[in-house]
C-alpha cells in the first residue's frame, strides 16, 4: 500500500482524494507512507578499512567480510 499511496501523490493527488479513493486509509496513513519512504531513500556512509588479507573492517556496524576474489 505504500506504493500505491506514494504514486497518489506523485500524480499531485492530495491527502484527501487519497483518502476518499481508499476509504480504508486514514490521514495517519499517508503520513506513515511518507516516513516510511524517506528512510529508505536515506543514504547510509559507513567507513571501511581494507586489510591486506581482503577482509574489510566496519568499525561503526562492528562487522567483517571477505573479499578476497571479489572485483569491483
């Protein structure tokens, strides 16, 4: 449903014809739709450190991984 309420706005549809085109929904909603949609569209810059052996350190998430092999 948040698709759907998000392509309702971005054709310029207001809260309120959403609101009547999907009885459903309340005004909470949309606004939920909204903040959903802004924390996925957020961009996330971790730092990482490549040690010699191909493991990268995040020292922020605290996490490895190998990446011996792997091209970019």
């Amino acid at each position: 449903m948040v698709s759907i309420i998000l392509d309702c706005l971005a054709s310029g549809m207001t809260h309120e014809q959403i609101l009547h085109s999907y009885p459903t929904l309340e005004k909470e909603d949309i606004f939920a739709a909204l903040t959903y949609a802004a924390l996925l569209a957020k961009e996330e810059f971790s730092p990482i450190s490549l040690l010699p052996d191909g493991i990268f350190t995040d020292p922020i998430h605290e996490q490895k991984a190998d990446v011996a092999g792997v091209q970019c």
